[in-house]
C-alpha cells in the first residue's frame, strides 16, 4: 500500500479498517486527509479532505466502536481546533470546532477514548505559566468535568508541550514532547476518590503506550526512551516498561539487546506479546544490522 503525500506517522488501528493522516499540496492549498483503509473491501478511500488542516492528528476508538480525529487548522486568520467523530456506519460528524465558540487558539493537544467518552488533555497558558489538566466530553461535544493535575508545577513553562494522553481505566498517562533538559517526558497519575493523585515515573522515562489492554489482568506495557531523553546517545537502562496496576509501580525490562540501538517500530498485541523492527550496533567498527523481533510476554516477564 503506498499513501500519497506526505505523513506524520501517526496512525489509527481499529479492528475492521487502518486510518491514516497524509497530507498533499493541491493548487498551491495545503490539504489534509482523513484516509481509510477497510479491511473487509480492501477500498481505501478519504474520509474527509481539511484545507490547512496541520499534520499531527490525535485519534483513538472508544469501545463502542467510535472513531475520534483530533485536528488542528492553521490559516492566515487564526489557529482553529475540531473534534471529529465517525460512527460504525461512517458518518462522519463535528463535536467540537474551536472556531465557533470563540477561542482565538486550540486548547487541546491529545486525546484518549474511554467506553462511551472523550477525555481531551487541555494546555492552556494563563499568566504566561502553562496549566495542563483533562477535560472529559460525551460524544456530543457536552463537557462533564474537569481534572485537575497536580504536582506539575516543573512543566508550567508556557513553550512546554504534551503530545500523548492515554487514559485506562482510573489511570492517566501522559507523554511529554517538549518538557525541557531535566524533566522525565512522562507523567503518570491515577483517579482516587474522584481526584487525580500524581504518581512516580522513572527518570529514564516511558514513552507510548503499547496496548490500552491489561496483560494478565495487570500491566500495561510501554516502550521507553533512551537515557536522559538523548537520542543521540541511543543508550537505554530499560528498553520497555511493565506497569504493575497491583502497586502502581513502573518496572524496567533490559532486553538482550546491544548496547547501542535504534528502535524503528514497535507493536504489541493484547497479550502483551511484541514485535519491534531494531537497528544495533555491532563490532567494534561500529557496523549495524538491522532485525525484527518477536517477544512473547511470558518471556518478557521473566525480566521483571
């Protein structure tokens, strides 16, 4: 399958069709797509076409089969935000559109889908200090509540930004994409008694969430960044993370890896079982080689 234009990388995998969010010059417009591949009729088509609709697209499903596209839209006029949602038989409709009710910029940078609801990371920067919290919507565009964050008082610089929420179950997870030199570009948080308590994340931090689905009814896994957040170094303490829900502890997994690697691509299944494509240094001479490989979970837990 080859995908015209040029793309961010980010992707949505659902169950019956693969979305993709290209982007391509036409008559000197700049065009973003919402591009769906179905599985059952191999028919990929454009969902929707965004003019100046920007590259990075926010998506998940709730679990009631409704696909989310978070969108940024930046023209000569002003920065604007939308909220699609696309229901099973693919209509396609608008929850939210900044735009219209008056916001002069976007406030939302992520998205995450629970059962039946949307919960938005909003950044907003008020007294030139960034405030970072969660909004969570119905699929009507209703707010329902508002949760508040604490203990990021170190991310409040106003060019501080997040570019992943993750949202299972009572936990929150955020991934930082600009956070500074010294900060782990990852926050973790759980909902206790209708409020959210900040919890500890290692300094060699995670980065995604591999699957939104408990493995063995207790982890949640996520790949990591490297040492110091310097992917120059390409040095990793821990190559992936397990998230024990039974302590609320992140541990570190070294995989039998060299010393030097770079990771291309990496997937998990329910099971907790991955694929990940690598790069390693070999040999003194600094030579690479390039390898995919599968690790079952049950292999992956005996690092714990």
């Amino acid at each position: 399958m080859s995908i015209s234009g040029y793309s961010s990388g980010d992707f949505l995998f659902t169950e019956d069709a693969y979305y993709m969010f290209p982007a391509s010059s036409e008559q000197e417009r700049n065009i973003l797509h919402i591009r769906e591949l179905d599985f059952n009729s191999g028919k990929l088509q454009d969902i929707t076409r965004i003019e100046n609709g920007q590259l990075y697209v926010s998506s998940d499903q709730t679990n009631s089969g409704i696909c989310l596209f978070l969108v940024q839209i930046a023209d000569d006029k002003q920065n604007s935000q939308r909220l699609y949602t696309l229901t099973a038989d693919k209509n396609l409709g608008t929850i939210y559109d900044s735009a219209q009710i008056g916001l002069t910029a976007p406030e939302f940078s992520a998205l995450s889908a629970g059962e039946d609801t949307i919960f938005l990371l909003r950044q907003t920067v008020q007294a030139e200090q960034l405030i970072t919290e969660i909004v969570e919507m119905d699929l009507n565009g209703a707010i329902h509540r508002t949760i508040a964050l604490p203990g990021l008082e170190d991310y409040s610089e106003d060019d501080y930004f997040a570019d992943k929420l993750y949202v299972v179950d009572e936990y929150i997870f955020i991934k930082w994409y600009d956070c500074g030199e010294r900060l782990p570009c990852f926050s973790a948080f759980k909902i206790v008694d209708g409020k959210a308590k900040k919890l500890e994340t290692p300094q060699n931090a995670p980065c995604y969430l591999l699957t939104k689905e408990l493995v063995k009814d207790r982890y949640l896994l996520f790949s990591a960044f490297p040492d110091e957040m310097d992917y120059s170094a390409k040095i990793y303490t821990s190559h992936l993370y397990a998230f024990d829900t039974l302590d609320d502890q992140f541990i570190g997994i070294s995989l039998p890896l060299a010393q030097k690697v770079v990771f291309n691509d990496m997937v998990c299944n329910e099971y907790g079982d991955i694929v990940m494509n690598i790069v390693e240094e070999t040999g003194t001479r600094s030579t690479t080689r390039n390898r995919t490989i599968r690790i079952d979970f049950d292999d992956l837990k005996r690092l714990l």
